[in-house]
C-alpha cells in the first residue's frame, strides 16, 4: 500500500503470503530502497513501486499467482494480450461505464530480471495504451486501484474475467 508521495509498505522477502501480520510488512521509497529497516523487500518490489511511481493516484496494488491467471497467461502469451470484450463486469474495472467496451489485459513475458520487466510495462504506458493490470507469462497478475478496496474488487474482476475466457475456450475446444 502507498503511504505518502515517497514511499509504499511492500512485503518483506520470503514470507508467508497466506499469513501476514505486521511484522512480515516494511517500508521502501519509490526506488525500492528499504527506510528505517535492515529488511530485504520481496524480490518483485520494483513492480510495485513502478505503479506508484506511473499512477500517482493509485494506493494499493496486488500480485498473486492464481491457477486461473497462470493457466490463462500461457494460452494468451502468444498474443501478448487479453482481451475482454461485451462482459458487464469490465464495469467493475474503474473508468468502465458500460459492457460495451474494450478492456485489455496485456500478457508479458517472465523474466527474473525485474528491469526487463519494468520497461515492458514502461513501453506499453509510453504507447499511451490504458493500463489496469497485466499477466506475466507462467507466472501471475498485477492490478491496482485508488485504495485497497479498489484494488480488491479488481483482482476480483480479473480472476472472474480470466475464469470466463477460459471457460469459454474450454467448451468450444478452441484456443485464443
Ligand atoms: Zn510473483
């Protein structure tokens, strides 16, 4: 979560996602740079920070590993994107008025070299393209919003819009 202008409480390395508590929590500046702790941030943190850094509006950001983003993420690596096109829940993602819209969800390639990563991200917001999360490939989601419950409600949108395409080419027997 962000805390001012500077700096966002991230994860420390190495904890237990499914059992955090205030001691597995530190600070960092937008750079990534631990402030007031000897701690060593999750090895993802310059993501994060990116956002901050890219959306000074956003307050909040999640990263999860979901079976559905994982599974998703391979089928539609080749395309490089999801596309959601004509589902009432692309309303949940803000900004979006309506069903009749287009909301993509680009899918980057894994790397454990979070600087490649960042210039993907970095590359797709200078193209000027709208950005409200993204897949990395094999790999997870990013999302973000105004504030925790902002960011919630779009991981949630994600995941159910992520279960739908699959679902979708699941019954059809078809790929992306
Ligand atoms: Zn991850």
């Amino acid at each position: 979560m962000r805390l001012d202008a500077g700096h966002a409480a991230v994860t420390i390395s190495g904890r237990d996602k499914g059992r955090l508590g205030i001691d597995d929590i530190m600070v960092v500046d937008l750079d990534g740079h631990p402030v007031g702790t000897e701690a060593r941030p999750s090895a993802e943190t310059a993501l994060h920070t990116q956002v901050y850094r890219r959306f000074p509006a956003a307050g909040a950001v999640l990263h999860t590993h979901s079976r559905a983003q994982s599974v998703a993420s391979r089928l539609f690596a080749p395309r490089g994107v999801v596309r959601f096109e004509g589902w009432e829940l692309q309303k949940a993602i803000a900004g979006y008025t309506t069903h009749a819209s287009v909301l993509d969800l680009p899918v980057f390639p894994n790397t454990q070299e979070m600087p490649e990563l960042v210039a993907r991200v970095d590359a797709w917001l200078d193209a000027g393209k709208p950005l409200h999360g993204y897949l990395i490939d094999g790999h997870g989601i990013y999302t973000w919003g105004k504030d925790m419950a902002e960011t919630r409600r779009h991981l949630e949108a994600f995941e159910f819009l992520l279960n739908c395409e699959l679902d979708l080419l699941r019954l059809k027997g078809a790929t992306p």
